[in-house]
C-alpha cells in the first residue's frame, strides 16, 4: 500500500521523465557548445545533482545513446510527416513548381525539396551529436539512425527516375547515399560557423544533386515555402 507521504506512481514518473527530458536538452545544449564536457557541467547546466544524471545515465556513451533516440524519434515523425504529405497528395505535379515554366513532371523534385526542408530543422538541432555518435556509439549505429531518412529519399528518387524528373546515371540507394553525404557536409558547415541555412540552400542543393536544373530547383524549394507545406518538426519534448 502506497504511504500517504509518498509521490503518487504517476506522478512520480511524470517527475521521472521530465527530468530526463531536462538532462537530455542540457546535454543537447552543451555538447553543441564543448564536445568534450563533462557529465558535471551537464548535470550543472540541467540544475541537478551529478548523481542525479548517473540516475538516468550511466555514464557518457548511456546520455549520447539517449540523445540518439531523441534524434531517431524526430527523424522517425518527420519522415512520417514527409510521407503523409505525399500519400494525400499534397505535393504532386498539379499544385507546385509546374507554373514557374516548362520541365518534367516536378511532383517527386517537390516531395524531395520537401523532406530535405522538413529534416534540416532535426538534423540542425542534432548535427553535434552525429560526430558524438560515431564515436561513442560506433558507426554503425549513427547508419542505423539514418536509416528511415535514407530509404525514403531512395524511394523518392526512384519514382523521380522512372518519371525522367532526376537523372539515372547513379542508381537510388547509392544515390540517396551521397546526396546523405552532402547534407551532413553541410550541417558541419553550419556546425563550425562557416556557413548559415535554414533548408532553403540545403534542399535547392540536394535537388539539384539530383539532376534537377538550378532554376527549377530554387523555384520548387520557393514554391513550397510560399504554399506554407513545412510544418515544424516534431520535437521528443
């Protein structure tokens, strides 16, 4: 029997979870600004004890683990949202970069625009921790982690294929493979100050990676942004 004084189980583990989250955001925060903090500067920067942090986490390799779900989770929604948006048929020929000129058909050029745009707010939010992973984690759960993003641009540039919208001189898994590569160059960019995006320039780029001209590219990333079709991406909490 539970004693009166004592928390009530569900809210002991709402308790539980928010402090967690808490730990994981300030080690987010902290390890974008030093990669090499230590477990008491995050445990500082949460407003917790140290001991508290070794609670949730045991240790350095355990909390980069935990912000790798985080990232699998937000990277999980977002191609889910991706994927809604082109099933209902939001991003198809009929209503997007087809009226700034001539060309082929740009609905997969769209759906492609439009998951580089959706991903680069999480892959912005988690650039730090991809560096971290491979070398607390291993390389291969960071491919792992990437790996719904992956196949779902590989299945996108397949239909962009078939349809003649990108080229066909590299088949779409290694394909989506390399335009992966880029992305995350380009993420380091932003990581080391050199360069600033919010998706735009990363999607036009990714289009045009691709095979899609540089005019249609910029004008289909354009086109979604004026149609408002980005929602926000889902954050763990």
């Amino acid at each position: 029997m539970t004693s009166p004084t004592a928390p009530h189980p569900v809210r002991r583990r709402r308790t539980t979870r928010a402090t967690r989250a808490r730990i994981l955001a300030a080690a987010l925060r902290e390890l974008g600004r030093n990669p090499d903090c230590s477990l008491g500067d995050i445990a500082e920067a949460a407003g917790v004890a140290r001991r508290t942090v070794y609670t949730h986490f045991t240790g350095r390799a355990a909390l980069v683990e935990g912000l790798a779900g985080e990232a699998a989770e937000a990277i999980r929604l977002a191609v889910a949202d991706t994927h809604e948006a082109t099933t209902h048929g939001a991003l198809t020929s009929g209503g997007d970069a087809s009226a700034t000129g001539p060309g082929p058909d740009p609905g997969p050029a769209s759906a492609l625009a439009h998951f580089v745009l959706t991903l680069w707010p999480v892959g912005d939010c988690y650039r730090t921790l991809m560096g971290l992973a491979r070398q607390d984690l291993g390389s291969a759960q960071v491919s792992d982690l990437l790996a719904p993003a992956r196949e779902r641009v590989a299945g996108i540039l397949a239909e962009g294929q078939r349809q003649g919208v990108f080229h066909g001189a590299v088949p779409p898994g290694p394909l989506s493979g390399a335009i992966e590569a880029h992305l995350l160059a380009l993420l380091g960019t932003v990581n080391s100050g050199i360069w600033a995006d919010d998706g735009t320039g990363a999607a036009t780029a990714a289009l045009i990676a691709a095979g899609v001209d540089s005019d249609t590219a910029a004008a289909t990333v354009r086109q979604l942004h004026a149609n408002d079709r980005i929602r926000p991406p889902h954050r763990p909490h």
